[in-house]
C-alpha cells in the first residue's frame, strides 16, 4: 500500500536544523493504524524539545503532536477506526496500564500521561507526526468531523484542545467575564473559544500592535495591565496562555472576588502569587492541560462549524526548516503548520 521509505522531519541534535530526511515507513501492531499526515502543527513544546529544555528522549527526534491525516492500513485487531477515516493523534496516545498509576484506573489525559510509568506520547516518547506515516494505537486517534480542513485540524489538537479544555474545566457562569492573558498560539484559540460560548472576553497584551488582532478575533475589550482589566470591568476568569507568568499575577489586580485563575500556558519565570487576596477573597488557581478526548471532540467541532478559526501560517514539507524558525522567534502568526 505505501512505500517502504517516507519523508521525515529529523533533528539531530539540540538546537539543530529540522532536515527533512528519508526514514523507514513504520510497521503497525495488531492495535494501531496508519495514518498517512497530511498536516502537524508546530507546538511551544516543540520548540522546547528541540531547544533542549525539555528532554524525554534521545536525539535524533521526529517530533509533533498536532498530526493529522488518513487512516492507510489498520491491524488485525481494530474495530473502532477503518481505511479511509480522517484522524487527529494528540500527544497522549496510551498508558501503559501496568503501573501502580495506571491500576487507579483513571481516564486518559495530560494528568494521566504524566503519571504513568511508561505513556506512550506522540512526538515525545515514540516518534512523531512531523513525517509522511504515522504508525498509533487506534484508541489514542480522534475522527475529525467532516468540513474541517486538516490544516486547521492540526493546531486545533494542542493548542485548539488545551484552551477549551480550560474553559470547559473552569465552567464560569453564563455571562462570565473572561480575560485571556496572552495573544499568541494559545491566546488566540482561547479568545474565539470563550466568544463562541457566549462570555464577555477582555485580552490582556502588553503588545500594542495586538490590539486590533484581538478585537478581530473576538474580543470585547483589550487591555494592557491588571488595572486596566480591572478599569474595565474586571474577570471572573482568567485564562494564564502566556509565556510570562508575571503578565498573569499582574492581571490578577483586576480579577473579581472568588474568581479563578486556570493555568495552560507555560513559563521559565518563577510564579509568586499574593497570598492575601487569595485567601481574602476566594480566589482559586486550577491546572489544567487536556482534559480528555472528549473535550478535544468538541473543540474540533467548534472549528468545522466555523464558530472558531485558527490562524495558520503553512509551509510544505521542504519548508520545515523554515517553519521551525518561524516559530522559535515568534514570525509564526499564530501557528505554523507543515504539510506532507
């Protein structure tokens, strides 16, 4: 059915160039699929992996966890996906269901794959989809709903899942006020996936040249600073996509009492929250990353009826190089999508 080589896109070692690279088509087990990529979105975990401040696995890599294409073959022994089917595969494809985790039972997420022994992680543990096949376990695929392109597909996985999976853990009150902290990757998914749901949504950006940006995407208003969110109404929510976790303690001085603060984005400076008003006035500060398969369903149905629309910039397979440094220095608006 395919050739016995593929294109694959290869980092050799930290801070290496991403080289598109011939590599062995993978052999599926009698559990997976194979899944023929037609698009991966380049995630900030990505770049993390590839910078060397993340490390789960030994280099040279194939990253991506924001695949998406068709379902080529199938093995022996499954019944849930068929030839033909159009797949996303998140990053959390298994657990190893042997550890003394795993025996809690609890439903596959980020928590889960965090701690379990042996997860299997697309584009972290096992090779990624940053390649022309993927070979993954049919329960750890999602089908994509009909009228969703596979490279708004593809960011919808990660970004796209964590930000409504957010929202959805949160579950503020009908009316909310929402303030997204950060206009980027995760910024913008979460500014469009609270509109959709119906919350006033204020953005909070220090980057003048983003005010605009985040009105068109949906926000009612946009502001610089804590107080001036606080000016504006204040939030009963805030949604942390930032790569600042400063930005976000600052957004705080115009977060309403009993109000949460719900953390996705990911930061290297220290968080030091004001203990006072957190105990004086009830705020709460919640984790939350992906959720579960069944959020990431309903964030990828938001995309194909068009209530939400990622920002892509794509490049072709022989652009990879390109889009990993579109990316790393931030060109990418606000996600940079390869195709194979």
């Amino acid at each position: 059915i395919v050739m016995a080589q593929m294109k694959a896109a290869v980092i050799s070692e930290v801070n290496a160039p991403w080289v598109l690279e011939d590599r062995p088509v993978p052999e599926i087990g009698p559990t997976d699929v194979l899944v023929r990529i037609h698009a991966c979105a380049i995630c900030g975990t990505d770049l993390w992996m590839a910078n060397g401040p993340l490390s789960f696995n030994e280099f040279p890599l194939i990253l991506g966890h924001e695949g998406v294409g068709e379902v080529v073959a199938v093995g022996e022994g499954v019944t849930k996906r068929k030839v033909g089917d159009r797949v996303g595969i998140p990053m959390t494809q298994k657990t190893c269901g042997v550890c003394d985790f795993c025996h809690e039972e609890h439903p596959i997420s980020f928590v889960t794959a965090m701690n379990c022994a042996n997860p299997t992680l697309t584009g972290v543990t096992v090779d990624g989809a940053f390649a022309e096949y993927l070979a993954a376990d049919a329960n750890g695929t999602v089908l994509l709903p009909d009228g969703i392109s596979y490279e708004d597909a593809a960011p919808t996985l990660c970004a796209g899942f964590t930000t409504w999976a957010a929202l959805r853990k949160v579950d503020p009150k009908p009316g909310a006020r929402i303030a997204v902290v950060g206009v980027g990757g995760l910024g913008h998914f979460a500014i469009q996936y609270a509109k959709a749901a119906g919350y006033h949504v204020t953005a909070v950006t220090h980057t003048a040249a983003k005010h605009d940006l985040a009105r068109r995407l949906g926000a009612d208003d946009v502001v610089a600073d804590g107080a001036a969110l606080k000016e504006a109404g204040g939030a009963d929510v805030i949604m942390h996509t930032s790569s600042s976790h400063a930005a976000v303690v600052d957004a705080m001085d115009g977060i309403k009492p009993w109000g949460k603060v719900v953390m996705m984005g990911v930061a290297t400076d220290e968080m030091t929250l004001p203990a006072g008003p957190l105990t004086f006035q009830g705020y709460e500060v919640i984790g939350s990353a992906h959720n579960g398969l069944e959020y990431l369903v309903e964030a990828l149905d938001l995309v194909a009826r068009g209530a939400v629309r990622p920002m892509v910039d794509v490049y072709p397979k022989e652009r990879v190089g390109e889009a990993y440094e579109a990316a790393s220095n931030g060109r990418a608006r606000f996600k940079a999508v390869v195709t194979f």
